[in-house]
C-alpha cells in the first residue's frame, strides 16, 4: 500500500490528492512531530491532511478504508527517509 492511498482512504481527499509535495509536507510535518514525541492521534493526523489538502472529507469511498494509523505513521516516516537517501 502506499501513503496516498492511504491518506485518500482514511481522509476522504479527492482522488486528485495528495500530491507528490502534499505527501513530503505532511510527511515532514509527521516526522518532526513523531520525533518530538508528541501523540498521533486521528485528530493530529486529519488536522495535518486537511492543512496541505484542500479537499480533504469531500470524498467518500466505501468499503475500501482498512487503514490504521500505524500504517500511515510507517509509511510517513518512510517517504521522508528514503527522499533524504
């Protein structure tokens, strides 16, 4: 699986979004927060999507959303580890 369809999934973005950038920004957002210790909740995780994608809760996809954050969390830190190689 790969972070943006997760994050379409999970947040309900267009299938237009994220990005390739709107991955990197929430990504590196993650990471500064995760190393900072700070709590991932669904909250900080919505709150951080909808910052870099406008259209995030506009779109519904039924059925298809057996994400966790977990996931997402190893997936984010990932796209920014192996753009800093």
């Amino acid at each position: 699986m790969d972070l943006a369809y997760l994050l379409r999934m999970k947040f309900g973005t267009s299938p237009h979004e994220p990005t390739p950038q709107q991955i990197q920004s929430i990504s590196l957002e993650v990471k500064q927060l995760h190393r900072a210790g700070a709590s991932l909740d669904l909250a900080k995780w919505h709150e951080l999507v909808k910052k870099h994608c406008p259209s995030t809760g506009r779109w519904a996809y039924r059925g298809l959303d057996n994400s966790d954050l977990q996931a997402l969390l190893a997936l984010a830190l990932q796209a920014t580890e192996s753009r800093a190689l």
